[in-house]
C-alpha cells in the first residue's frame, strides 16, 4: 500500500508540476501566487527524487531512462550515472548484444553501462510498453541510439512524448544530423573514413581509423553536455527539449583544425605520417634497451636544455640549429644523429632526464599496461567495478575531480533484468 501512495503522490506531483509549465497570460492577477505554488512543487518533486539517488552528487535526483546499445548512447548514459543520476536502462528480453560481444567488443558493456539499473521490455508487448510508459512519466531524460524510426512505431519517440511529458529532456544520438545522409547507417570507422579523420591518421594512400571508438564515446560525451544544458534551461523555462548528436558531425569536428588551415593558408595538411612537423625535434626514437620513445624539444629553451642536459656538444651551437624553424628544414640530416645519441641511454635514464628537465617525453605503452601505471595507481583515477558475475576489475573513471574527488562506481554492474518489479 506504502509503495502505491508512493506511486500516487509522485504520479499527482508530476501532472501538477506538467499543468504549472503552461504559459499564461501576463495580466493574470494570481501569477504570482501560482509561481509560488509551483516553486513550493519544484522543490517537493525534486526532494522525492533525491532519495531514489545516491546523494551529494551533482545529478543525484535526475532520473534518466535510456534506450541505448554499443558505444555512442551508453557512453551518454554513463557520464550522467556516474555524475550522480539515476539511470535506468531499458533492454529487450534477451538483453543489450554487447553484453555477449567478443573480441574488440568484449569490454563495451562492462564500461559503458556502469551505474545504471536494467529493467527488460518487449515494445511490441502493449503490457511492457506500458511499463515503460510509467517509467518515462517519471523521467527527467530519456536517451536512445537505435536507427530513425525504431521508437517510434511504439510511440517512444519525442514527438510523441513531448505532448504528455512537457518537462522531458531528450537526447537521441544518431549516425547524421537531419539532411542528406541521415538514412545511411553510420558506424565509428563509417564516419572516420567520411569526415578526413581515417584520411589524416594513416599514410598516404592507406587511410586508418583511430584504434578507439573515439568519435561514439566523444558523441556519447556531447549527448551528456546537452542534457546538462537542457536541464538548466529548463529551470528557466519549465519545459523540456530535443537533443540531437550526430556522430558524422562529431568526426568533422575533429578534422576541423584541417579545414581551416587550409582555408586561411590555402595549403591542405597531409596526413599526420606525411607531414611536415611544426617542430624539430617530435619524434619516436629508440633506446639502448631496445624501448621506443616520444620525445619533443618544442622551442628554443627547450632545444638550449636539451643540448645541455644530453651533451650535444657542435649540434648545440650549430647556427643551421639555431631556432626551430631552421631545425624543422634541418630534420633530414639532423635527426639521424640526434638517434645515434639518444641510443645511447636506456628508456629509464631518457625518462629521468626529460622529468628533471621538463621536457616533453612519453614511453610508448600498450592499453593493458594502464592496470600498472604508477599515476593512475597514486592518483585514483582506477576504481574497482564489480561485474554482473561477481568478479571485480579496475576500471578507468572519468577523467575530472569534483572537487578533489573522483566520481566511482556505485553500485554492481547490472544483470539483464535485476532490476524489474524495482523501479518504478
């Protein structure tokens, strides 16, 4: 009976708080009154909400519903989760397909879908769709990446909501904004190919996608910014909107530097292993013990401490070297001796060396060395998430403090369903 009056009063609050966002009309002698009313209904609203969430996080009490599969809409999902909201995921009944990938897929669902509830639903079954009804009317976001038309023959889609739902905020991530490619189907290495990412990684002639799924996750991250802007107009305005992120135009995005270039020099950049370098020395060199290298010497102090520090002895003070413009016209006979000396030191020294003289430097490390890195380690920036098994893994979080403090997993990754009959 409790969970029913509990049920009641929020459906009550709900469509009090939906009939106080109409507009009306300026001369309305009680408008002042009736804001304060729905002020007072804001605030009660928003304190039931704190409690179905974890609290002293910024989005706890936000309630997001997401319809969301692979990459793109999930990573969405986990920003806003992991910031405090209570996220609560939608899957059909044999559950999201990434939770059975292999391969390079294997990790998308343990992820991507940390802090997030599971509640399964068949939307062509008028008693789940229902459900999920219910669960919107709760809602303040709803986020969805399936193709064009896939919500909306079950009236899931924003137009429809939008008329009952006046305060919803959302937040479809799709392969292209509204136009002429928004029927095709995109994937992160469709749109690299297509927006001069693939074209500036790779060699000339072999164009090569980025070895993440950099362009869903950055998607994911702007769907995220989105929702956190239309939260905050909506407690200007009392209503809610659309969101709308393109993964086509997240990729041009991150060509854009290369579009410019090119219209204000008139010069196109080639891609990255063809091109001529702004600087002298931005290299991969080998080490004694057969370890690669980056090392840059980016300015002229830079270029005085680096001969210093490594004893270059003529290269140092050679006036065909004596500021970086000539150093990068020097790159082809420079270069092969700056190697034979770097050889000479093992990637140890060259690190202890570089830190000491603050200069740049990176060892080349592989993505499951990151388990070990002695900064991720010291710093916090790995967090324990315990799996739908059982078992535990550190896991990367998000890459800012909130006030000094990361923002961790708190709860264990779903099992498909845990948490039907729960949430309501």
């Amino acid at each position: 009976m409790a969970k029913k009056a509990k049920k009641a009063k929020r459906h009550s609050a709900a469509k009090a708080r939906n009939a106080s966002a109409r507009p009306r009309a300026s001369g309305d002698p009680d408008l002042k009154k009736r804001k304060r009313k729905r002020a007072a209904l804001d605030a009660r609203v928003r304190g039931n909400e704190r409690k179905r969430s974890t609290p002293h996080l910024p989005l706890s009490g936000i309630r997001v519903v997401e319809f969301t599969h692979m990459v793109m809409g999930p990573t969405c999902g986990m920003i806003l989760g992991d910031l405090g909201a209570e996220v609560i995921k939608v899957e059909p009944p044999g559950g999201d397909k990434t939770r059975t990938l292999i391969g390079s897929g294997a990790g998308f669902f343990s992820l991507f879908n940390r802090n997030k509830k599971s509640v399964t639903a068949d939307l062509s079954n008028a008693k789940d769709r229902a459900r999920i009804e219910k669960l919107i009317a709760s809602a303040d976001i709803v986020s969805e990446n399936f193709r064009a038309g896939a919500l909306t023959k079950h009236g899931l889609d924003y137009a429809s909501l939008k008329k009952k739902h006046k305060r919803l905020i959302y937040v479809s991530h799709k392969g292209f904004l509204p136009g002429p490619y928004d029927h095709r189907v995109a994937l992160d290495e469709v749109v690299q190919m297509m927006a001069g990412l693939a074209y500036m990684t790779g060699p000339p002639g072999r164009p090569l996608r980025a070895g993440s799924s950099v362009n869903d996750i950055m998607g994911g991250m702007f769907g995220a910014i989105g929702a956190l802007a239309a939260i905050r107009e909506r407690q200007q305005t009392g209503r809610g909107q659309e969101i709308q992120v393109g993964l086509f135009e997240n990729c041009v995005l991150l060509s854009a530097q290369h579009m410019l270039q090119y219209r204000l020099t008139g010069v196109a950049s080639p891609p990255m292993p063809d091109r001529i370098n702004a600087w002298g020395v931005f290299d991969l060199f080998e080490t004694s013990d057969g370890e690669q290298v980056f090392l840059g010497v980016v300015t002229d102090t830079q270029w005085a401490v680096f001969g210093r520090a490594f004893d270059l002895g003529a290269l140092a003070n050679d006036p065909r070297l004596a500021n970086n413009n000539l150093r990068v016209q020097a790159r082809d006979w420079m270069l092969p001796e700056l190697r034979t000396i770097v050889r000479r030191y093992s990637a140890k020294d060259l690190q202890a060396v570089f830190e000491r003289e603050g200069l740049p430097y990176a060892p080349i490390v592989k993505p499951e060395q990151l388990f070990d890195d002695p900064h991720l380690l010291a710093s916090g920036g790995l967090a324990e998430l315990t799996l739908d098994n059982g078992k535990t893994t550190p896991v990367p979080l998000l890459p800012l403090l909130l006030d000094g403090r990361h923002l961790t997993p708190r709860i264990p990754l779903a099992t498909l369903g845990e948490h039907d009959g729960e949430v309501e």
